[in-house]
C-alpha cells in the first residue's frame, strides 16, 4: 500500500541535477541493502530492484521531508522543554525568595 502522497498524480515534472556520487547512491537503492531497507521504512513502502527512477528520487524526497518535519518537531520540543525548565527554575528562585527573611527585618 503506498502512501496517499506517492499515490497523488504528478502535476509537476522538475529537472534534478545529479552527481556521479548521486547516481551511485540511487543504485545502491536499487540493491537488497541497508540503506533501501531504511527508505522503504520511511516512505512507507516496499521498494522493489526495479522501480522506476522517478517513483524512487519521489520516495526520497518524500522521506526526507519526513525527517525534516521530524528534526523540527524535534526542535521544538526541546524548546517548549527549555521553556519550561527556565520557568521552573524562575518559579523556585521566586519560591525561595519569598520564604528568606528580609534583609530589613532586623532593622529597628
């Protein structure tokens, strides 16, 4: 079953500059490896040796959009997380503060 996006008709052709060290990496795609076992984890799909090259450059796209939204969810969890430990720590100094004696209440 292939996701609903891999699944969408194109509406769009790009052109993809491509390295020699592109190439060479979308052929170890096509090959039972670990790297095509991975890809076929993220996109959702079982990836077969002779899938088309369009069908697998748009699973790679796919899947590093994937973990770019990951990465930022990421992120902004460990924000959210240290915005909140930042008020903790503010919110115990304050606690803190308002159990001390005042400097001023020895003062006659």
């Amino acid at each position: 079953m292939l996701p609903s996006r891999l699944m969408d008709p194109a509406k769009t052709r790009k052109s993809l500059p491509l390295s020699e060290q592109d190439l060479v990496d979308i052929a170890r795609l096509r090959e039972e490896t670990p790297e095509r076992e991975a890809l076929s984890e993220l996109a959702g799909v079982v990836i077969v040796e002779s899938v088309a090259e369009a069908a697998l450059l748009r699973m790679i796209f796919e899947a590093g959009l994937r973990a770019i939204r990951e990465k930022a969810e990421e992120r902004g969890y460990a924000s959210a997380a240290e915005d909140r430990r930042v008020g903790a720590e503010a919110h115990e100094a304050r606690r803190i503060a308002r159990r001390r004696r005042p400097s001023w209440a020895d003062e006659d």
